[in-house]
C-alpha cells in the first residue's frame, strides 16, 4: 500500500461506493478510478469495479474500499477529492481536480 496516495475519498464517498459493491455482489474487488481521453473538455473521469490490480497500479485502502489507479491518470488526478452527494439534482459522485483548468457542465468532463 502506498504512503501518500494521489486521490482522496470522502466518508460520503466511501459509504455510496460500498452500497453500490454490496448492490453488484462485488465486495471484494477493487475500486479502479481513472482519466481517459473523451468527453467534451479532453478528459473524463473514471471509476469501476475490477477483480485486481494492474501490475504499475497505485493502491490504497479507504475505510475497507481498495482503490487502484494507474501512474498517468495518478499524474493528473493529484490531490483529487472524491465526494458524493444524494441532491436529486447534480446529485452523485463529484471529482474536486485541483490541476482542473476547466470542467464542463456535464460533471464528467474536464481539461487540464
């Protein structure tokens, strides 16, 4: 595990992210968090359940949820919050980027 980890989550985070593993009968996987190219800024955020890590993934435990995250998308998450808020409108998980330089209004979307 790692000492300093690129990304945090929120205790709200955390518990939503357990319920949905619990709901999928995925308990015991990972946690996989990660950018990739699309979206209408360049970049959206990722997150999904996987069975095990990659062999360069960054991991951590949060409260029992085991999070991977691959080196690139590590670089641009950095000091990334994870929150997640039930509102029924702009509710779900909300990605705080610090090396965001714009997101769109969609929520999924940002440049860096």
């Amino acid at each position: 595990m790692q000492t300093t980890f690129p990304i945090h989550l929120t205790e709200r985070a955390i518990a939503r992210i357990k319920q949905i593993l619990a709901r999928q009968g995925k308990q015991d996987a990972y946690l996989r968090v990660g950018v990739r190219a699309g979206g209408c800024s360049g970049f959206e955020h990722v997150m999904l359940p996987v069975d095990a890590p990659r062999p360069n993934d960054l991991i951590a435990e949060f409260d029992g949820v085991r999070v991977v995250i691959d080196p690139k998308s590590a670089q641009i998450l950095e000091g990334a919050t994870i929150d997640y808020t039930g509102q029924l409108i702009g509710g779900g998980f909300h990605f705080e980027i610090p090396k965001a330089k714009r997101q769109c209004g969609c929520g999924t979307s940002f440049t860096v």
